[in-house]
C-alpha cells in the first residue's frame, strides 16, 4: 500500500477528508483507487479505530470546527457497503456528539435502505449530505455495479431525508458513453429526486489510461489530466437540455455549489467568484453567493499565505486569491478560510473551462484551449 494511502487524510477541494478505510469489490474502472495502486484490495480494511480516526480529523492542523468541509471514505472504499457501513455511522456519531456543525460529505453509489436514512437523521448538528453517484454507464467492463442500485438509493434518500441533504451526483460523464439523449433525459428524472444535481466529467490519469489499455477497454480520451476532462460539447448537449425543459431540479457545475444550496447556504468554495459558473444557478442561490461573497483583507490573506509557505506575489484580484509556492491542500485552507478561491499562479483556471482540463474546449477566439 502506497504511503499515501496510509495517511488517512487528504484535503481535497470539497473538504478535509477522512479515510480510515481502504479496499473495495465494486470494481469501477475509472476509480481513482489507481492513482493509489491499491486497486486490486477488495476486502475493506480498517487502518485504526473510529475513535483515532476522528481524533486525527479533529486534530489535524487544517481542521477548523463549525467551518472546514470534511468527506468521509471517499477515496478509496463505499461508505455504504455492508462491513463500511457501521464505522461510517460510527464516525457520524462521534462528531454529531462534539456538537460541530460542520458540513459532512458521505458519497456512495451503493444501496441505502429506510433504516440507514433513520440513522442519519439522526444526527443534530452535522450538516450533513449524502451524493449519490450515477453514471447510467451500461458497459460492464468500466462500470460492474448497475447504476439502476444508485437511482434507487436515491429515491429512497430524497423520500426519507428530514436532517440530512441528498445530491444527484451524475458522473463521470463521458461523451460517447453516457451522453445520449436517453443518459440525459435519465438524469433529468432522478434530478427531482434530489435536493441539488451536481455533473461533472472523468478523472483520467495516467494510471487510470494504463488499466484501460492492459484491458482491451476502449480509451475515452487521447490524453490524459491533471483535472477532470468535460469537454466543452457535452456541457453545451447538457445545459440545452436542462434550459430547454423546465422540469429538471437544480442544476450545478459545482460540488460545494450543490451542498451548499441543498442546505439553503452561500457556496463554502466562493465560486461566485468565477461568474461564468454562476449562469445556470437558481436566482435565490445567486443572492446568497452575492451576499456572502465579500473580497478578503490583504494584509489578513499575506499573513496567512506567507505562514503557510507561499513564495512570491499574492495577488487578491476578482475572480480569486492568487498565490505561488503552495499545493493544493494550503491553498484549500485558505480558500474555505476566507470563502474566496485560490488559485496557483502557475496553474491558472482559464476562463469558461471551470477548472476543468483543457482537453475538449477552445478558446473564445474559436482556437484550440490552453
């Protein structure tokens, strides 16, 4: 097992995550368990207790209380798998039992039944919101586990959920593989059965291209990323069809986008600061985005971004805090510290593509992206 994945916490753009548990059997193809080597363990296994799990969470020098996201087992097990499933809740419960109120993000695509919704309505204080990935990926090669179990677990989360949220969390979208115009219109039903709809595109690495080439399965990309591929034509297939019909649920590009309206709040993130994102959001949403978003303090930014071990300019423009000599989780303390986007200087978010990859997308002159 890598050493990254001995360490069971890993800041990520949604939130500090926690995953005291590896190992899992439903065999997805693009599982980013590759980037970790660890695909091939199938049996979960516990690397601690509950109890020093979340000590180490709430100990962790990026852990704030009442304000940083935190994720569970969300890279490298289901959280809702039968052995999973009672150290999930186990966690939920010891947290709830501190009082925090922080937002808590479970993703699975697994079975829900009743009886777990009861266990997390249970839960007082957590914000807590459980995404449901589907795909309606049919090749059983790349996706083993049938996407009708997650559109079931869905329905079954929105129809009981008193406490927590439930999001709609359709991805990976691949063009050619699930972007039909029966994918989409599949999508637009499950998305009133949900608080929020999240999409969003394919994590295609290096190791994941490496899998599908040793296994005869066709390549989605000729390329591979740094971030998450969608290209440009898909989002434009997908935003007709929801701005054509106006049955579809709330629409976001956004993780903490969705999170945050399924609990009525401004986006944790700041993406309001990156207005092209903001063009398919509910109004009432825009209003608390705009009402929150408020441009950080230089001085306060400098003096955290030098402490953590930022070199060079820090600039605080329109869009984002800009900042050189800091990876990701530093730059993610930051931006959930100060509600604004951080973005590095030598890795910068170009206009339209949301962070995305540029693979799939022009520039506004119509040429080739970045």
């Amino acid at each position: 097992m890598k050493p990254e994945l001995a360490d069971v916490i890993e800041y990520r753009k949604s939130g500090l995550s926690l995953n005291w548990i590896v190992g899992c059997p439903l065999d997805c193809g693009y599982c980013v368990r590759h980037l970790f080597d660890n695909f091939e363990m199938k049996v979960p296994r516990r690397l601690m207790s509950d109890e020093d799990a979340v000590a180490r969470l709430t100990g962790h020098p990026y852990f704030r209380a009442h304000r940083t996201p935190i994720q569970l087992l969300n890279r490298a097990t289901d959280p809702m798998l039968p052995v999973v499933k009672p150290h999930l809740f186990s966690v939920l419960r010891r947290l709830d039992a501190r009082g925090l109120t922080n937002h808590v993000l479970v993703i699975t695509r697994w079975r829900v039944t009743p009886e777990d919704c009861a266990v997390l309505n249970s839960f007082e204080n957590l914000r807590l919101t459980v995404l449901v990935t589907h795909s309606n990926i049919q090749d059983a090669r790349i996706e083993p586990v049938n996407s009708e179990i997650a559109a079931e677990s869905l329905l079954t989360l929105y129809k009981h959920a008193e406490r927590y949220r439930t999001v709609l969390y359709w991805r990976p979208i691949v063009p050619g593989l699930n972007d039909s115009d029966a994918d989409i219109e599949r999508a637009r039903e499950l998305s009133r059965h949900a608080h929020a709809t999240v999409f969003t595109g394919l994590f295609f690495r290096e190791e994941i291209a490496s899998y599908y080439e040793a296994h005869g399965l066709p390549l989605p990309y000729g390329e591979t990323a740094r971030r998450k591929i969608m290209p440009e034509a898909a989002e434009r297939r997908i935003l007709y069809a929801f701005e054509r019909d106006g049955s579809w649920g709330a629409l976001f590009r956004k993780t903490s986008c969705g999170v945050a309206y399924a609990h009525g709040e401004a986006d944790y993130n700041g993406h309001y600061g990156i207005r092209e994102l903001c063009d398919i959001c509910p109004p009432e949403q825009l209003a608390k985005c705009r009402a929150a978003w408020v441009k950080p303090d230089e001085a306060a930014v400098v003096r955290e971004a030098r402490g953590l071990g930022a070199t060079g300019g820090v600039e605080i423009n329109e869009r984002a805090i800009v900042v050189e000599g800091l990876d990701e989780p530093p730059r993610y303390y930051l931006q959930h510290g100060f509600g604004y986007q951080c973005h590095d200087r030598a890795k910068p978010h170009h206009h339209r593509q949301h962070g995305r990859a540029p693979v799939g997308w022009q520039a506004e002159n119509g040429t080739p992206g970045p």
